[in-house]
C-alpha cells in the first residue's frame, strides 16, 4: 500500500525528472545496476518475489527508496554488528557501495548508456516458500531435544516493528550470537543463512525469540537458495 502511494507520489512529480540538476558521475547502467544484481536482484526482478529493480525506468521511481533501503542496512540483522549473526548471504553493502548509491540518489538519478548496462544475471528458481523437513520451529525460549546441526534461521511470523536478539545457550554455558532483528519488516521474512552451520547440543537454550512470534531453525542441505 505504502508502495502504491509512493508511486503515486512521485509520478506527480515526474514532470520534475526532466529538470534534474546531474551532479554526479555515478551511472544506474554503469555502476547502480551492478550493485542491484549483486545485493537485491535475487528478489527484485521481473518476475521475482519482488517488484523488479534492473531496469532504470523500474528502478527511477524508487531512487530516494533505494538510497534508504540501502543505509538501513547498515544495521542489524545486516550491518554494524559482525559477529552477531554471519550469513552467506549477506545483503549488507560495501561503504563503496554506499557511496555510489547515495551519490547516484542524491546527484540527479542519471541514467547513463546503453553500453554500460551488464549482462543480466540468471536468477534460480525460487527459494521453497515453506520451511523443509527437519526445520524447528520456534517461539518463546526453547530447549533443543537432541543434537542439531544449525544451518540458518527463517522469520516465518514476526510483528510488525519487533525488535529482538536470538542467541545459543549451549550446554558448556558458551551464548552464541544468532540473528538480530531489529524493527522487523516483513521483507525479512526469508532465510538467514549462517556462514557456516553450527551445533547446537542437546540441552541448548535458544532465547529471545518472543511467543508471538515464530522463527524456523532450519537444517543443513535443505536445498535453499543462497540468496
Ligand atoms: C530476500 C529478498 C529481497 C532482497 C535481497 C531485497 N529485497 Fe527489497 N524488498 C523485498 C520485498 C519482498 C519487499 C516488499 C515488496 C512489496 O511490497 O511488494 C521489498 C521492498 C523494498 C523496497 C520498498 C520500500 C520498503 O521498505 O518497503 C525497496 C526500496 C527495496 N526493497 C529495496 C531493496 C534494495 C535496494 C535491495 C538491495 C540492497 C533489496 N531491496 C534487496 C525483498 C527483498
């Protein structure tokens, strides 16, 4: 709905894009759009579970949208707090990275040329959209029955806005750091894949998962896309 309005918005404004004042050398076909095929177009290309973003007449009216998406996430369950969950497939942004958007963003919005435009990756076929066999899933604290191999976390029903820490207590008394959620969006609702899977011993506590909220444990191999 948001999404719809803000369309609205800036369609109104359109007449504007004509008399945009170019301030910076960053191009969507030369530099922006290879940033959105490695962060953001396994979800958001034609076709995809979210509203495409790889072509510059997709992405233009969502350029001061992007720019925020984009420093967002510079906090958790991305940004500012390595060690707090370490995921394969990470959606934070090199400073660079940054750099470039918000100069692309704030500098006019060009398009740049035709030539610059990279092939178009190939996007797998979707991830499952329900947690596979073997996952766990989880609400309030949670004291794990026999030994389980950890391969990631899936938010399957947050709140709106929630914030909090999931953490391991394993059996040696050890906390391990698993996702940081803070004002939850439903966009994250997919899985967090951890860089490398972990045990969880019988008799591990997962804590910080609130009861009116549910997140899946998910097993190794379980066929998800890294994405
Ligand atoms: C794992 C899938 C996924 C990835 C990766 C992803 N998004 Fe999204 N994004 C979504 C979904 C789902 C929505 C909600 C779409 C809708 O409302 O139809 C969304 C919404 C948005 C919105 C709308 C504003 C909002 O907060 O609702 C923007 C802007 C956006 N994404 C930008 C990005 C950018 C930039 C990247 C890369 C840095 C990115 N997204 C990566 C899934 C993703």
């Amino acid at each position: 709905m948001q999404r719809i309005l803000l369309a609205i918005t800036l369609f109104g404004c359109a007449q504007a894009w004509a008399h945009d004042i170019i301030t910076t050398p960053i191009t969507f076909d030369r530099e922006i759009l290879r940033i959105i095929d490695a962060r953001c177009a396994t979800c958001h290309h034609s076709g995809g579970p979210a509203f495409s973003l790889t072509t510059y007449k997709d992405a233009r009216p969502w350029a001061e949208a992007i720019k925020e998406e984009v420093l967002a996430r510079r906090m958790p369950p991305w940004g500012a707090v390595k060690g707090f969950g370490d995921f394969r497939n990470d959606q934070a942004l090199t400073e660079e990275q940054l750099e470039l958007v918000v100069s692309w963003a704030d500098g006019g919005v060009p398009e740049g040329e035709e030539r610059d435009i990279p092939p178009a990756p190939k996007f797998d076929a979707t991830a499952p959209d329900a947690p596979p066999k073997g996952s766990v899933a989880v609400s309030g604290d949670f004291t794990v029955k026999s030994d389980f191999k950890l391969d990631g976390l899936w938010p399957q029903k947050v709140p709106d806005k929630a914030s909090f820490q999931i953490t391991a207590q394993l059996p040696d008394g050890s906390l391990e750091p698993l996702l940081w959620i803070q004002e939850y969006k439903q966009q994250w609702g997919h899985p967090f894949l951890l860089r490398e899977a972990m045990d969880l011993p019988k008799g591990t506590v997962i804590r910080g998962i609130p009861k009116d909220a549910t997140v899946t444990l998910l097993p190794p191999d379980a066929g998800l896309a890294a994405k």
